[in-house]
C-alpha cells in the first residue's frame, strides 16, 4: 500500500459520487487511515458532471491536484474523460458504462458516442476496467447501490488499504436498516466482478 | 450509533466523520446555543440540514426565516434576551443581513451572538465570491476563520466565548472548501443550555439613535484595541521550523501550505491566523522580526496582506513581503495545492521539478439541467410558446436565484437579467411607462418572500408592465428543500402557518393572479397568454412541486412508473429534445429514447404540445 492514496469520483449529479466518496472515507476512518474528501453541494449537484476527492494518509488539503489522482472512479463514460487530467499514466480507471447524454447533445440533434469508441479512447492512455454497475445493481433489488458496487470493485483493483470488514462497517454505518442488505450485497457483487476482470 | 445520534451525544469524545458544515452544527450543539435561525444557501445549507432534524432533541429552537437579515434579526432578539445564538448564512446573504449587522457591532450584543458567512471563492454555487472578512472590517467585529472541519468545530466555541466576554458579534468566516471538506473531527461534551430569559427595560443598550451611537462606536473600538491584545485568545498557531523563512496564512490556505512545505521539505515556519480582525499585531510582529521572508497564502482579496505590509512599515520592520499585491499569487477563484505550489515556488525562487499534467480532452460539457420532472420546464416551456404565439418577441426575461436560473440556458435561454435575490421584480418594477418596454419576470416561492415582495410593490405603484411567473414549487429547492414560508413545515408543522402568494399579490395590488398547475400545459397556456394581453403587473403562480420532493413521497410508498417512446409512433422530428430537453430523452439512431432510471414520471412529454404524434406513454410494463 501507498502512504498516499488519491481517488477522485466523477459522474453526473443524482448518480450517487457522494454516497461512494462518503463510502470509501468512512471505510478508511474505520480502518484507521487518516482521510480528507472534498464534497460538491447545491446548484452544481443537479445533473451537471460532479466530482469528489477522496485523499487517503497523510494529507490536509481536501482537492487532489491536476494529474495526482491515483484511481478515478467513474460512474459515467464521458465523465471519465473529462477527467483525464487529474489523473496520470499511473493511474487506475473504474468506469461504469452506464449512458447519461448531456441534454446538449440532444438539442444540437446529436447522438452520444459509443460506449466502445469512448473505453478504447481511454484505454489508449490508461488502464481502465469497466463494469456496468447499473445492471449489476439490478440484482439487489436497488439501483441505487451501483455507487457501492464501483466503490467495491474499484477498491478491490486498486489497494487502498482498506479492509472488507471496515467498508462492512461503513455500510452499517452509512445506509438506513432497510437499504443495508442490498448495498452488503453490491458489496459483494463488486468484488466479484473485481475478479472476474483481472482474470 | 446512528450519525444523527452521534451528533447530539451529550458526552461527545468521539471520532466522526464530518463534513465543515455539519462540524459547525456539532460546535453550536456543544456550545450550547439556545437559538439559531438562517436563510438556505450554498455553501452554508448543511448546517441547517443538521439543526433543522436535531434542534428540539437537544433544546434548541431553529428557524428558516423569510431572509437573512430577518434571521440575524431574530438572533439578536435572542441575544439581547441573553440567550447564545447562531444565524448562518452565505456570502451573499450577508450583504442583506449588512445593514442591520453595521448598527448590531455598535450595541453589542447580551447573550453571545455568533454570525457565519460561508464565502464561495470560484463561485460554485454563486454570482460572485466577494471577501466577507471585508465586513469584519467594516463593522469592527472579530473575524474567525477555520482551516479543518475540526477547528470549524472547535473554534465555534470560542467564537461564542469571546462574543460574550466583550459583549459584541463575531463573525466567523468559513468558504467552501472549509464548510464542504469531510475529515475526522473529535467531539467535545455538549454545554447545557443556558435558558433564562431577561430583559432590561428601558436602558436603551440596543438603540442606535445618535446621540447613543457616538457612545457606543467609542466602546466598540475600545473593544477591538482590547481584544487585539486579550492573550487569553488561543486562535493563532506558530509552526517553526529551520530557516530564515516564514509564512502566514488562515484559512483552507493552511492545508495546501502544509502538504507543500512537507511534501518539499521546505525550510518555512508558519504563522497561522484563526483570529484575523482584529490582527493581534504582537504575534505578527514578532514572527516578522524573527523571519526576515515573508510569504502570505490567502484566497480572494489581500486582506491579511495589505495590514501585515502596514504593519510592517509602521515598526520600520525590513522585511521582505511576497502576496498578492506583488503578483506571486492570484487574487481571484478559490486555491488549490498547485496554485500555492506556483506562488511558494516563485518567492523561493526554487524549481521544482512537476510533471505538467495532460491538458483536459475536450468532451462535451454537462453543466447542471433542471431535474427530470421539473416543474420549471414544463413553465419555461409554456411561456416561450405563449410568447412565441402573441408574437411577442421584445419582452426582456428577467429571472432570479434558484434552480430555474437554469432555465436561461439551451433551449429555454429565459434569462437577460440574473442578478440577486429579488432583483427579477426589482428590475421589472423599472419597466414603466416612459421607457415602453415590458418584461416577463420569473421568481421562485422563497425568493419571492426573501426580496421580491419590495419589488412587486414598485412595480404596482409606479404602473410597470410586467407579468410575472412565481415558479411556486412548495420549496427552497436549489439549496437541498428546505421549507418556505408558503409551504407548511413538515418537521415543525404543529406551530408554524402558511401565507398565501395569492392573498400577497392581491393585497399589494397586482391586477391580475392566477393560479396554475405547469403539469396541465393547455391551462398554464391560457392563463400565460391572458396575463400576457392585460397591462399593468398580472402574476401566474406556477404551482407544482420540486419533484425530488416528490420523488421522495412516491418511493416511500410505491415506485415511480416511467414514460416510454413508441417507436413505431415517433417520427424522429425531434422536437421533444429540442425545445423540452428532459434529461431522460437522448436521440438513438432516428427515434428519441427515454431512460427509464432518470424518467420520473410526470407525463408532461405525453402531451401534444411537447410530442405532437402521440409517441410517447406511459410504460405500465417497465421493471
Ligand atoms: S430540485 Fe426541484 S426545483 Fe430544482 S431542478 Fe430539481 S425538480 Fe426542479
Ligand atoms: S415523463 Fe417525460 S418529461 Fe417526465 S421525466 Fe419522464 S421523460 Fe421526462
């Protein structure tokens, strides 16, 4: 494990980058680890593209600088490429393939790109790994629990020194009883899904 | 232990996660303050959030008042009853809060009375990122600025130690990256609320007539000259280390210093202020005479700077000053590690070996859209046809603040005027007669009551020609929904009352008001247009509900049936994207597709006016 661990969310605003950087702060304040995540509240939240930091060790400022981030967790394509250059050659790429097209591009009569287009561009620059968490949430009954499945897969792709019994915490923790199961579960899809793309 | 829980743990010493935001809620709980009262804004809302679920379990009375000034106004009425109380607000708000803050420093205050501002450099959520430690000048009141969440926490309390001990309000100062930075805070225990209440009849400390006035501003900087001096105040840090340089710094600013100076191994010792008004020369005095180098990393105007440089030359200290006036680092949008990099790096003269980072790729922007569902839209909607079929094509479009400011970009672009809180009516109140021009004005529920009520009234006294459109979604929406003096209270239900916008508008006058539900689009259609052809101020009240409200109702209960395209149906005019463009509908080949996870099922696509051939229906099949 790194003494320093840069992860950087993005997605579109209601796709649920909060509720992961939320997941994966608690997790490494349960563990121990000395954490700092800058959020993004108000206007900005409403469907636009969003990101949050999330700085793992020995660190105090809450924004990772330009090309530090360590791994990008990308809830969206497109959002995974305008973050590029916060991240480095080094750096580890989680994409969901789940489409949002920006409402722009429907008004200008103008089709999203293809998912395949879109990987292959990043694939070209970094190492990516993509699931789409959307369907896989499906299984637990709760789409909602897609930002956990990519907290977990990321996590488990890119070592933050985190264990599975903290982030286990952090969902108790975090989620109401009722909504506990189904993100255990997606916890666990996750890791799974982790594996099977190593492979 | 539940977060909530944790929050209000009477005995504290615990380790949380917290955001600045919810720190400052956990400082007031532990403060023991007796009331607290804001107006919603980005960045300061989450305090709110806190006070507004945990207020009567810990025996606090919270309120969302009409606007800022109003709750400093009912702070200080507690305060003058000698009760501790908080109000909090953004930037912004507290330029309306000003005025009854420029005359509050001179009385002085009973019961400590703490003031937050949460500044927003870069403008995140805002119209501008103005320096709020400026009014902490202007007034002559203690500023106190945070760096972590934990000192957010911490320094709440001696905010509130010191406001009682000179009697005068603080205004403690956080920005963004303070107030929405998530980091362990450790809790303290809870004081108990101090709850009697007094009131001294007829001595006349809080009025401002002159003749009293000239008396208190003697004492207010008699104050100030004191607490410059007062050693009890432990808000300033020195960090020393090796060598013959020094910085001096407050704020978020400290974070970035830190990394770098650790990252670099840099030979800078750090002064860190937590009290910046007044200065407390003598600290800053030494610290110059000790480090002949001097770097100042603040964000937005060189406050510290501009006193430390005046500092400096009133003790004949020869120092060597780098800051902003000197061009080292910037005087605009908010700081990051990288900016005070550059900046440390230039004064030092050190080269430091950074990779640049990749340029950005281009990819399409995503700016922030109205919700799925929105019952904004479905008004901007209506209103450009209803202009489009008078022909009216001269109207200038005057909005305001909240989420429908969204509706001044594609493909609505309703919006020649966005100025400040109110100012949509405010600005329509201009457009009389003599000048023969007309305006269409937009403004939500709570803005209406914050500032546009004045407005409303010039504009009936002085005969404009407006119509105005009061997107009345039951809501303070943009800031995260929080209740509105037209909407009953959920939480608070049992003691609060509603007030009509109709009676309003009616009692000031407006010819003519009408109520309409943007779902039925052929009705708002004809209300638009009718209010539309009548001269004078006529108001629509666009009433529906922000539909993350009742997103929220719907799931609680049952879930949320979504609208689907027949393809067989749709003709690839695409005039759904163009002029109705919900987030849910993109283009897939020749046809239109709705995504069924962001769809929210308000129908209003359905409709004629937004799909002429019938394409799109409800989808009872949908998972
Ligand atoms: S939060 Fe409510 S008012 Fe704001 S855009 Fe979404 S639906 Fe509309
Ligand atoms: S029903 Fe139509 S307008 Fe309403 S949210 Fe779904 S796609 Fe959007």
């Amino acid at each position: 494990m790194k003494m320093q661990s840069n992860v950087v969310i993005c997605g579109v605003g209601g796709q649920g980058v909060l509720t992961a950087g939320k997941l994966l702060s608690t997790a490494a304040l349960s563990e121990g680890i000395q954490v700092v995540m800058s959020e993004i509240h108000g206007l900005a939240q409403r469907g636009g593209a969003v990101s949050v930091d999330v700085r793992i060790g020995n660190v105090l400022g809450p924004i990772v600088p330009d090309g530090k981030g360590d791994l990008i967790i990308a809830m969206e394509p497109l959002e995974a490429l305008r973050v590029l250059h916060r991240s480095s050659r080094e750096s580890v790429f989680v994409v969901n393939t789940q489409k949002i097209p920006p409402v722009s591009l429907g008004i200008a009569h103008r089709e999203y790109p293809s998912i395949e287009s879109l990987v292959s561009d990043l694939k070209r620059r970094r190492t990516v790994f993509t699931v789409n968490a959307l369907e896989l949430a499906r299984k637990t009954g709760e789409l909602r629990t897609a930002s956990t499945i990519m907290v977990s897969m990321a996590s488990a792709l890119y070592d933050t020194g985190i264990t599975d019994e903290s982030f286990l915490n952090a969902i108790k923790r975090l989620f109401p009883l009722r909504y506990q199961k189904a993100n255990i579960e997606a916890f666990d899809l996750g890791r799974k899904e982790a594996a099977a793309v190593v492979k | 232990m539940s977060e909530i829980d944790d929050m209000i743990d009477p005995k504290g010493n615990k380790i949380l996660l917290l955001l600045g935001n919810e720190a400052i809620a956990r400082g007031v709980i532990e403060a023991g303050v007796a009331s607290a009262s804001t107006y919603p804004g980005t960045p300061s809302s989450e305090v709110g959030d806190v006070l507004y679920r945990v207020a009567r379990k810990v025996g606090m009375r919270f309120e969302y008042s009409v606007n800022e000034k109003v709750a400093l106004e009912v702070s200080f009425a507690a305060s003058t009853l000698g009760l501790r109380s908080f109000v909090f607000m953004k930037h912004v708000g507290l330029n309306v809060a000003a005025d009854a803050l420029m005359s509050i420093s001179y009385s002085g205050v009973k019961g400590g009375l703490v003031i937050m501002s949460a500044d927003d450099p870069s403008m995140h959520s805002s119209q501008n990122e103005q320096d709020n430690r400026l009014y902490g000048q202007l007034a002559h009141i203690p500023v106190i600025e945070p760096s972590t969440p934990q000192e957010a926490k911490d320094f709440i309390i001696s905010a509130f130690e010191l406001s009682e001990r000179y009697h005068i309000p603080v205004l403690f100062r956080t920005t963004t990256r303070v107030s929405h930075e998530r980091s362990a805070v450790k809790t303290g225990p809870v004081a108990g609320i101090r709850k009697s209440i007094s009131f001294d009849y007829g001595k006349m400390d809080f009025n401002s007539l002159p003749s009293l006035a000239r008396q208190h501003k003697l004492n207010l900087e008699r104050k100030m000259r004191e607490i410059a001096h007062d050693e009890r105040i432990s808000l300033n840090r020195m960090i020393e280390r090796e060598g013959s340089w020094g910085a001096i710094t407050s704020g978020v600013g400290y974070s970035y210093l830190t990394d770098i100076i650790e990252e670099y191994d840099l030979p800078v010792s750090v002064l860190k202020l937590g009290l910046t008004n007044p200065l407390q020369d003598n600290i800053i005095l030494d610290f110059m005479r000790k480090y002949n180098n001097i770097i100042i990393v603040e964000e937005l105007d060189p406050y510290l700077e501009t006193k430390i440089r005046a500092l400096a030359q009133l003790n004949s200290i020869s120092v060597k000053i780098y800051g902003k006036m000197d061009g080292y680092f910037p005087t605009d949008y908010e700081y990051d590690g990288n900016v005070v990099l550059r900046g440390v790096a230039r004064a030092m003269g050190l080269k430091i070996d950074e990779k640049a980072p990749e340029p950005a790729v281009k990819v399409t922007p995503r700016p922030p859209v109205l919700c799925p569902g929105c019952p904004h839209r479905a008004s901007f909607f209506i209103v450009k046809r209803a202009l489009r079929m008078l022909k009216i094509d001269d109207a200038i479009i005057s909005s305001d603040i909240g989420c429908y400011s969204l509706g001044a970009l594609d493909p609505f672009d309703m919006g020649d005027i966005i100025i400040s809180m109110g100012t949509s009516v405010g600005y329509s109140s201009g457009m009389v007669p003599e000048f023969g021009k007309r305006s269409v004005t937009f403004i939500g529920d709570s803005t209406l009551f914050h500032g546009g009520l004045p407005g409303i009234v010039n504009a009936v006294k002085n005969n404009a020609q407006t119509t105005i459109i009061v997107l009345d979604n039951r809501t303070t929406a943009m800031t995260g929904q929080q209740p509105t003096p037209s909407a009953l209270d959920p939480t608070y239900e049992d003691d609060m009352k509603e007030i009509s916008i109709e009676s309003t508008l009616k009692g000031i006058g407006v010819s003519k008001v009408v109520e309409a539900d943007p779902y039925d689009l052929k009705d708002m259609l004809h209300k638009v247009t009718d209010c539309l052809k009548t001269p004078g101020v006529t108001a629509i009240i666009a009433k529906r509900e922000c539909a993350i409200l009742r997103d929220r109702k719907i799931r609680r209960v049952s879930k949320i049936v979504p609208y689907h395209v027949i393809p067989d149906k749709c003709t690839g005019c695409f005039r759904c994207v163009t002029d109705f463009s919900c987030p849910a509908m993109s283009i897939k080949g020749n046809k239109v597709v709705i995504d069924a996870a962001l769809c929210d099922g308000c129908g209003v696509c359905a409709e004629r006016f937004v799909c002429p051939y019938g394409a799109i229906e409800v989808d009872e099949n949908a998972e």
